[in-house]
C-alpha cells in the first residue's frame, strides 16, 4: 500500500508541473552524502526531494550530493542477464550503505553532515556535469565487448596523451598508461629526453593498458612509444616535473585518510579537477591517481574508461 500512495504521489508531482532534473545542492549544513556507486542505469533509482514546502524527483547520478531527508528508492525490476539485484551505495558520515528493493525506502533523516562536502561541495556540482553527468548511463548502455576491446580495430591511438607534452610528477612510481587500436601483441617503451636509451621496455602486451613498476623518473623529458604487432607506432612526449609544481586545489583534504574509501574519493575529484584546469597536461597525471589507488571504486572506473576513449 505504500508503495502505491508513493507512486501516485510522484503522478500527482508530475501533474502539477515539476519534472525529474539535476540535482541543485543545497545548504552545505543539509549535505549528508555522496552517491559513490550505481549498478544499473540511473532510471532504476529515484531520488525525492523534499525541500520548503516542495517535493522534486532528482535525477541521480554518480557524485550527486544527498540531502537532509532525501528519500531513496530502488526498482525491483532487473535487466541484468546475471540477475544481479539493482542497488546504489551511499557514501555517509558515518560510513558507506548499500540499499536495494528490499531496504528502500530510505530516508536520509537525522544524518549528520558529511565532513568532505565541506571541503570541496562547492566544486562538485561542477565537476560533476563537465565529466560523470551522463557517464553511469553510457557505461551501461555501452557493451561489455567494447568496454574490454584488445585492440584490432584500426589505427593506434594514445587519446590521453596529446601530441604536445604532459607532465607527470617525478619520483620512483608505478607508471600506468593505456591506448586504443592496433593489433596486439604491443611493445612498450619509454625513453629519457631525445636518446634511444631505455628507461623501461615491455614487450608481449596483449592488453591495451599495462603498469610498469617502479619506473625512476628525475625532472626532465621523456618519451613513451607504443608499437602493436603490424608495425603501428605511436610517440608521445611528456616531461616529469617536482611534485610542488602540481597545481594546487581550492579545496583542502583534511580528515581525507579517514578511511581507504574516502581516500579513493579525495584522488577521483582531485583528478578530475586536474583534468579541468588543462586536459593537455594533466590528464597523464590524472589517470596515475585514479589507476593507482582507485581500483574498484565505481567513479573512478568511469573517469578511467573516460581518459581511455571508451566511454
């Protein structure tokens, strides 16, 4: 039955006129989550919010800041050939949840305020309609076949590195790097300044993405070259810098290593948030951050798949 009446509340909302749309934030005081993780496309989750009188469904999405006294709910039904019931994961200031069918509706009453909106809520709406608004759809819609591709499908292309240079932050690190097209299996090299001297050779790659450990990076210049099996090279240019010379973010990361997941979340906004500042020369960077301790953590995934052109 209260299912019922909730639906035809939603019919009646609609009749007088309010459509489903982008979230707007609201007072920082009222901010007590962040959606981190959708398994299914957003339409199989509604987001009521009830403000001043006002009652609005809110388009969810990846990043979306949750309300004081948002209601969540989640569809029963499942598209999902594995059958896989649909479910959202909330991030609080008390720690993640995950709600399904079963364990909504969900209202967000008497949560405290979540501390990391404080420090960057004023950007994330931002960053959330230049790089996740409409990304949870298109990597659903999206195939498994084209989201795991090896290769094979034409010309060789690194889409982001440009073909003017990018900076990386030097130090001993695990370099991460990835491309698109060709024909595997793919040599990789990268090369100090103009010499042929390699700095690291990795030869047999049947995927389009490889980590090199423990690469010795001084301040200086480099190349990287990608060459598949039928002769296809691609040689992009980047320069490893000091890590002070990183630009520094508006917003601080106090508290951030709280926990592991709420430091996956400080490098996913800090990366994109590099990203935007200038694509050219920090989306190397960017995608350093997001490959090396954001594994798993579904926003991440997305501005991966993003920075390799698969979404």
């Amino acid at each position: 039955m209260k299912r019922v009446i909730f639906y035809i509340a939603i019919l009646l909302v609609c009749a007088a006129g309010s459509k489903t749309g982008r979230a707007v934030a609201c007072e920082a005081s009222r901010q007590v989550g962040l959606v981190v993780g959708l398994n299914a496309p957003s339409d199989h989750y509604h987001l009521i919010r009830k403000e001043n009188g006002n009652i609005k469904e809110v388009e969810i999405d990846v990043f979306i800041a949750l309300c004081e006294n948002d209601e969540i709910r989640v569809n029963c039904r499942r598209d999902k050939k594995d059958g896989e019931e649909n479910r959202i994961i909330i991030q609080l200031s008390d720690g993640e949840k995950v709600l399904t069918c079963k364990t909504t509706p969900y209202t967000l009453a008497g949560k405290s305020p979540y501390y990391m909106l404080n420090n960057f809520g004023v950007y994330l709406s931002e960053l959330v309609d230049f790089f996740f608004g409409g990304l949870n759809d298109s990597y659903h819609s999206a195939s498994l076949a084209a989201l795991s591709v090896r290769g094979c499908d034409g010309p060789l292309n690194m889409s982001m590195v440009g073909h003017s240079e990018a900076y990386l932050t030097a130090g001993i690190r695990n370099l991460y790097l990835a491309w698109s097209g060709g024909y595997p299996p793919y040599t990789l090299h990268i090369l100090k300044g103009q010499s042929k001297d390699h700095l690291a050779k990795v030869e047999g790659l049947e995927e389009t993405r490889a980590k090199i450990n423990e690469v010795a990076l001084e301040p200086g210049e480099y190349s990287m070259e990608i060459e598949d099996s039928c002769g296809q090279r691609v040689r992009r240019r980047f320069q490893a810098i000091l890590p002070e010379k990183l630009p520094a973010p508006p917003f601080h990361e106090s508290g951030v290593a709280s926990s592991n997941v709420e430091k996956q979340l400080w490098e996913t906004i800090y990366a994109a948030w590099l990203i935007e500042q200038d694509p050219i020369l920090w989306s190397l960077e960017a995608y350093q951050r997001i490959s090396a301790d954001c594994s798993g953590f579904y926003p991440a995934e997305l501005l991966r798949l993003r920075l390799e052109g698969k979404l």
